[in-house]
C-alpha cells in the first residue's frame, strides 16, 4: 500500500502554491507560482529516489533505473490549472505516480525496467490558448510556429522560454524515445463513476474534440418596420440549429456536442440580428461516430439556412482524432481494481490529456478516479482520501505488472 499520509500532505502542500481567496488555485506556466511548484516537484522526486531533471520544453522528469538498456514505462500528468482551479486536476496524477516509486523504494521493491515520472508542462493553456505544450514536445509534434502564440500581454510561448532560460530552438530534444508505454491516473471531471458508486475506473479512450465555427448571416433590419414574413432573422436561425445540434448528439449513446460560444450582431434590441456567429464542440471515442455526427450536423443547418433565406459558412477550428486505450493495459488496470475489492467500470474520457498526445507512438492508458458531483476546473473540485489512495494503488499494481511483461 502507499503512504496515505505522505501523498495526502504533497496535495495539501502542492495546492497551497498559486491558491486563491476563494480556495482554489492559479498556477499557469511560465510564471512565478509554477516555479515554485516546479521546485517542489523536484523535491518529492529527489525524495523519491528519482533522478531529476528539466527537458528543453520545461516538462520536469524523474527517472528512476535509467541505466537499464531498455524501453521505459512512463507515468504522469500536469501541475498547471485553470483560472481558479480545483486541487486535483493533474496534480493527482503527478503525486500519485511520485508516491507511487517512493512507495516502492521505501519497501525495496526491484523494478526490471526504467521509468520515468513527468510532470507536463502547460497542458490547461490557460495562459497561451494553446494546451498541452510539454506532452507535444514529448511526443515530437510541437512546431516552432507553435512558440510563436502569445498571451495577453503579447509575450510569446518562446519568449516565456527564454526568460525561463529555455530555448525554443532547441524544443525537438523534448521528445521521448525508447518508450514502452504511458499511464496516466486523473481524476474524472464527470459523473460516471459517481452515479456507478465506484471509486475507480478503466479508460477506455480519450475523445478527440472537433471544433467548428458556424455562421449565419441574414439582414440586419428594423425591430419595428419588418413584418414577420418577410425577415431573414439569423438569430432565429441560430437557435433552430443549436436545438438540432443538441437533438442530433442525443441519438448517439456516447457522443457529445456543445454550443458554447455565440455573438450577435448588431445586438441591439431594436435590431433584427443580421449575423451570427456560434462554435460546436463535437466529441467521441469513436472517429466515425464523430464524423458521423458531424455530417448530420451540416445537413440540418444547411437546410435550416435555405428554408430561412441565410447565408451559412462553417469553419473547422480544431480536429484531434480520438485515442483508443491499449487494451491490454486496460486489463491489467482492470485486475488492479478487482483485486482491490471494487467492481470493474470501463468508462470514455469526454475531456482531453496528456495521453492523447502520443497516439500511435506507444500504447497509452488512463486510471479514473471519482470526481464528487461531477465538478472540475473549479475550487468546489474534490475527491475523497478513499478514492484518492485506491487510485493510487491500483497505479501501483498496474506499473508492477508492466514491469513483469
């Protein structure tokens, strides 16, 4: 078993670093706080056992037999958050798998293989609207482009880099290699487990989320003067497609699609909208089903459009393919869970990590652990010591069954 105490202190400790008057945490990269809880990071990893240190994207690392000539298994997550995040998100994940190979160390445990421990760097994107930086590099598909994106303040990621004393230049030494797998423990951001009453899942995969930029565009009239029959009303039309939206998702067992950003415009009251402007966040495990949905999407809104004289363009923002879990791995995972007496829930993940980002480079795999109410990226974010040290050790008997293959 790991040492409930000792994780327990490292997340009160860890949350303390970028905590905010309303409890929860601000901790975005390439800032002060974030070095603070780099350093801390290191510490518990030095502790550990580890040998640590910092790659060219600012990913910290802990190995642990490096000086086997073999594939590593790689465990991890993230440690920055969102404005006013909770506690848990990928912070968990981290000092889970830190406690983990200290647990080990502590009981003289062997391991066969090298592992590494690695905290990502920046996957919320909080600061920069582009996440997931320290796990693309690792994975090789972080582009120079890429560095260019600034924040609010017009400074870039590469020069956050520079003034972290990284250079962007050297970014491509961040990709992994001789890797034999990755597993990821996170807390699930949703309601599943919860409403199983289980306290630990299997992931089965990760959907890739596509997003979408759809605008309508009418006549911009008088409130007053227009009749009824003869309005090109965009909102009107905007509404009708966001309902089929929702109707559309709801035939798919496990798809999901979000209207989450809308502008009207002129939007004055006394204004017919003449044009509105609306994303669609489309997600599933399963590419097809997602391209499926897609598709049915387009068609109602083009017809909507035609039968309501507007004008409709759709613009794809962003499209990740989703990830499939290795199923071997999820079994093993599985076997963890049983043999710590609680039933088996395989479970999607709606939400993107880290994990994803290695798709077809070496198999992936993710732990959940229950989310009380479903709620994440928020201080109300919580999960309980029970929940919270079973994760961990099914972690454990996970990494000691990898380490046997």
């Amino acid at each position: 078993m790991i040492n409930e105490e000792r994780l327990l202190l490292h997340l009160a400790e860890l949350a303390k670093i970028g905590s905010t008057p309303e409890g929860g945490v601000n901790r975005f990269s390439f800032t002060a706080e974030e070095m603070v809880a780099n350093l801390y990071i290191k510490q518990l990893m030095e502790a550990a056992g580890m040998t640590v240190f910092t790659d060219a994207i600012g990913n910290i690392i802990g190995e642990l037999n490096s000086h086997i000539d073999a594939p590593a298994i790689v465990l991890g997550s993230h440690i920055d958050t969102v404005p006013n995040g909770g506690h848990y998100d990928g912070a968990l994940g981290v000092l889970s798998a830190i406690e983990v190979i200290h647990t080990l160390q502590d009981n003289d445990i062997p391991l066969k293989r090298p592992v590494k421990v690695i905290a990502f760097k920046d996957e919320e994107g909080t600061r920069f609207q582009f996440g997931m930086i320290g796990s693309r590099a690792a994975a090789g598909t972080l582009q120079l482009a890429d560095l260019q994106r600034t924040d609010e303040e017009g400074i870039s990621i590469a020069e956050a880099m520079q003034q972290d004393g990284l250079d962007a230049a050297n970014v491509a030494e961040a990709k992994l290699s001789n890797v034999e797998c990755y597993v990821e423990l996170h807390i699930e951001q949703g309601k599943v487990l919860e409403k199983a009453d289980i306290g630990v899942g299997v992931v089965t995969g990760i959907a890739g989320p596509l997003w979408q930029q759809i605008t309508l565009t009418g006549t911009a009239e008088h409130a007053g003067a227009t009749p009824m029959a003869l309005r090109q009303d965009a909102l009107v039309g905007a509404s009708l497609i966001i309902a089929k939206i929702e109707e559309l998702a709801r035939q798919y067992p496990a798809a999901v699609a979000t209207v989450g950003k809308l502008s009207v415009s002129p939007n004055g009251v006394n204004v017919i909208p003449g044009e509105v402007t609306f994303t669609v966040d489309i997600r599933d495990i399963e590419e097809e089903v997602r391209n499926a949905l897609e598709q049915e999407i387009h068609q109602a809104a083009q017809a909507i459009a035609q039968e309501r004289q507007l004008t409709l363009s759709i613009e794809t923002l962003q499209r990740v393919a989703p990830v499939k879990c290795d199923t071997e791995i999820q079994q093993i995972i599985a076997q963890a869970i049983a043999d710590n007496g609680q039933q088996v829930v395989h479970l999607p993940s709606g939400a993107g990590h880290d994990a994803m980002q290695f798709n077809g480079q070496f198999p992936v795999a993710m732990i959940f652990v229950r989310s009380k109410d479903g709620i994440s990226h928020n201080p109300k974010e919580f999960t309980s010591t029970e929940d919270i040290i079973a994760g961990a050790n099914v972690l454990k008997q996970t990494l000691l069954q990898l380490d046997q293959r």
